[in-house]
C-alpha cells in the first residue's frame, strides 16, 4: 500500500482518507483546521510514494498534485499545462510560464481538479506539438495555450519555458514526462547582449 501525505484518519472508517476541503469530515476525520495551513482552504498537496512500477519500470504513482479550480473558459484536459489565475483557481498556460498540469481526464470550466505539480505524468498526442523522444526537453507552445513542443523557442521576444523532459514514448503516441518547471526566459534579439 503507498504512503500519503495530507491524508486524515477517519475514525468511522477506521482508515486514512484524503481530505480536499476545511470542513472537518462528518465520520470524525481528525483534520488539523484551515488555520494549520494558513489560509488555504479547497487546497491540499499530496505526496504519493510508488509500490510498484508500471510499463519499462516507469513508476505509476509518483506526484505531488493540488486542487484548483478551473477559471480559463473552456474544458482543460489531461496533460494541458496551467498557470495560476487567482484564488485557487487556474487558466491555460501562454509561453510566458507554467505552475502545473491537469492530471485527470478533463476539468469542466468552473469544476475543481487535480493539478500535478511535480513528478511523472503522461501527456496525451493531443497536446503534444510536433514528434517527441525520450530525451527531449518540452517547453510551453507559442502557438495553442497549455499545448507542449520539443522546439526550443528561437525567435527575437519568445519566452523559452523548459516544463519537463520526455522519458518514455510508447506506440499510442502519449508521453510520459517528468516535470520540471525551469524558470522563464525571454529571448533577446543579439545586439542587445
């Protein structure tokens, strides 16, 4: 069985539970109260460690993720990259820079989700731009918000945006990648160096 962080003991249950929300579990959850993590409230991390590995020993189960309710206007879907829009909630990432992935099938505009923050994850061919392969680095498309490229940026006022490094790539064309949110930068044309 893995190991959780942010999971409360259910005293019914008589069981560890995931808790997403302030309000202290009606089966007696011991639950630390909302001020025991500042002023978060519809907001947890969570820590899961592997007990096994699934296909070429990749592991099946390693990520920290939140919860964050989506604000951009239209369906997300797994694998699209986000940015922090305001309270809890989130938008597409542009090329300017990324905080998360939606990890789970798709989040209807307003409707809250799991966001994967770090680990590995797989990113469906749909948001994939251009061919990947175990190896290249993927950064925030330029061109369709919260899609991915392998093509590093290269023209005078792109932002390169380094989000993770593809490992794995099997026949059905969606990746499995690590995250690795890199900071930042905005190309400047040479004269200027």
């Amino acid at each position: 069985m893995p190991s959780y962080v942010n999971r409360v003991h259910d005293l019914v249950a008589a069981a560890f539970v995931r808790w997403t929300t302030a309000t202290v579990d009606s089966g007696g959850a011991s639950y630390p109260g909302p001020d025991a993590f500042g002023s978060t409230q519809d907001y947890c991390l969570e820590t899961i460690i592997p007990t096994g590995s699934g296909a070429a020993g990749l592991p099946t189960e390693v990520l920290e993720t939140a919860q964050l309710t989506n604000d951009s206007g239209v369906t997300v879907f797994q694998g699209h990259a986000i940015k922090i829009k305001g309270d809890f909630t989130f938008d597409l990432a542009d090329e300017e820079g990324a905080i998360a992935f939606v990890n789970q099938a798709s989040i209807l505009n307003g409707a809250s989700g799991d966001v994967a923050t770090q680990g590995v994850i797989t990113i469906p061919s749909a948001r994939q731009e251009a061919v990947w392969t175990p190896g290249d680095k993927i950064y925030l498309s330029k061109t369709s918000s919260g899609d991915l490229t392998n093509i590093l940026p290269s023209v005078d006022g792109d932002f390169e945006s380094s989000v993770g490094v593809c490992i794995n790539l099997p026949a059905g064309g969606d990746a499995v990648m690590i995250i690795r949110l890199d900071r930042t930068l905005e190309l400047i044309p040479t004269e200027f160096v």
